[in-house]
C-alpha cells in the first residue's frame, strides 16, 4: 500500500531490485564538541557512546560490524543488500587517507551496495567533500549531517557548537558536487514554539533537501538533557502532539524529498523519556491515520 509521503526503503528497493537494510558501525570517531566530562560533553542530548550506539557490536572491525550486521539483517528481513551506515559521533573527522581506509573495508564486504556518512557541518572541509565525491561517482553515497534546527538560539542551547550558516555551507559544498544530502532535524526542542519548528521545514523545503530524518525529542540517562529534564526545566511533547506537529512538518517539506525516519527508538534501558515512543509503529500508524483524517500528503502545503 502506498504511503502519503515519499518512503526511503522504497527508493532502495526500486533501485538495487530488492530489500535493503542499513548496517550501524562504529569506527572509533570522536567529535569535535566533545569535553570529555559529564558538565561538559558536548552536546546536551548526546549520550556516552554516540547516539544510536546501543544497536553495534563496537567491539568488532569495521568489516566485522558489517558481516554482524548482515547475519542479523537476513535472519531478521531476508535482506538481500547492505548499506554500512557510518553512524556515531562524526564520520568525517579524521584525515582524508584514514577514511578512505574505513570506508573501502566496509565496501569491501559482499553486497554492500552503498555508504551512508553521519556527521556534523563543521567537520566536512573541502577535502572531505572531495572525498565523498570521489565515493559518490563509484557507489550509493549519503551525507548525513545533523541541523537538528534552522534557529541560532536553539543550537546554542543544545551546545552544538556551531551556527545554522555552517550547515548551509556544508550543503552548498556537498550540492556542489551532486552528493545526496540528508538533514536530521529534531522536534520538541525545548524552546521552540510550533511555528520556530515549521520555519525548519520550510528551510529544508527551500532547499530541496535529498533525503530528511525527522527525530522527536529523546531523553536518555547520563546526558545533560537528561539532567535538566529530571530538573523540570522542560517538557516532552505527549503522542497526540508529536503525532500533530510531524504531520504539519511533512505537510511543508518539498515533495521530492525522501523520508527516512518519522519518529525515534531510542534504548530503553536508558530512556527517560518519552516512554511512549517505545511503541514505534503505533506512532508512525498515527501519523498516517492523522494524514488520511486531514486528506494531505507530503507537501500539501510546501511553500516551495
């Protein structure tokens, strides 16, 4: 059955003719923004071992991650094709010559059809860029970077380190030479008001991102997020809100771009909240009977 909006795991399958799944790795990368301590660890939300962590087997090689990874993914899916998903902290902070290194073991795996590079706007210098170009012209690339918002004063509260003209930078230089970007953004931060978290996706559809993951606010143990939030000084967006702001989002983001993620899943031995985001299926179900109830699809109001 099709969906209202424009389906990643589709696009996949109609490119390489059958399932593929991404493969999280953990290389050893660090990020720039990292402290090193509890009161200064870089950004506020992010966990100790990088986010999406909980779902690697870290203590293997990266060929190794990968090999783990596919004998999940088909005993799981039946998946028939890999992308190795370079994931926690930032995949791009290193010199040229070591991520050439990492990214050619990972490709080097059978069926492993594509690269996907997670990273910050501040750690893609114009010889990286070249870099993913080069990979770009030989395999199925994608630039992850996390914008996370459009607005200074909430980058600047999550500690992130950098401003939103980073990101547009980072884009510009990416697009510049044909590689498929995708955005991260985050909804609930504290602070924004509704229509600050529309302004996001208008930027995104103004700029005809290739690909978005939109992500709901996630508290997790042992971060300074979750020490403010114990604190009270914000709240969680309930399931009903989220569930009513992620279909205003999509409602704005420019039709051609792919989705690649609606909601989150974080772990659940150390998420705070919210709990209700546990139950991922229920959540994307109602965000496509709240799109059915209204009769829109992505981009019904695209300002773009």
């Amino acid at each position: 059955m099709s969906k209202p909006y424009l389906v990643y795991s589709q696009y996949l399958k109609q490119r390489f003719g059958g399932r593929v799944h991404k493969i999280s790795i953990d290389a050893g990368f660090s990020c720039p923004n990292r402290g090193g301590s509890r009161t200064n660890p870089g950004c506020l939300f992010c966990e100790p071992n990088g986010s999406g962590s909980f779902a690697i087997a870290r203590r293997l090689s990266v060929a190794g991650q990968v090999e783990h990874g596919k004998e999940v993914m088909i005993r799981k899916y039946k998946a028939k094709y890999f992308i190795a998903y370079f994931q926690p902290f930032s995949n791009t902070y290193a010199p040229v010559e070591k991520l050439r290194a990492l990214y050619d073991e990972a490709l080097a795996v059978s069926d492993v059809v594509g690269l996907a590079v997670g990273t910050r706007p501040d750690c893609l210098p114009i010889e990286v860029v070249d870099l993913l170009h080069e990979y770009h012209q030989r395999t199925d690339l994608w630039l992850e970077i996390g914008v996370q918002s459009c607005h200074d004063k909430t980058l600047n509260y999550l500690r992130r380190g950098h401003d939103y003209a980073s990101f547009l930078n980072a884009y510009a230089a990416a697009k510049e030479r044909d590689i498929l970007v995708c955005a991260h953004v985050i909804l609930g931060l504290p602070g924004e008001s509704h229509e600050e978290m529309l302004a996001t996706a208008d930027e995104m559809a103004r700029l005809k991102v290739d690909g978005i993951k939109i992500h709901l606010l996630h508290v997790l143990q042992d971060t300074a997020l979750g020490d403010r939030y114990q604190r009270r000084e914000f709240e969680i967006l309930s399931r009903e809100a989220y569930v009513q702001l992620a279909v205003d989002f999509l409602e704005r983001i420019h039709p051609d771009t792919l989705i690649q993620r609606l909601t989150g899943d974080g772990p659940r031995d150390i998420l705070l909240a919210p709990r209700w985001s546990l139950k991922k299926w229920e959540v994307l179900n109602a965000i496509e009977d709240e799109m059915a109830k209204r009769g829109t699809v992505q981009g019904s109001h695209c300002r773009f």
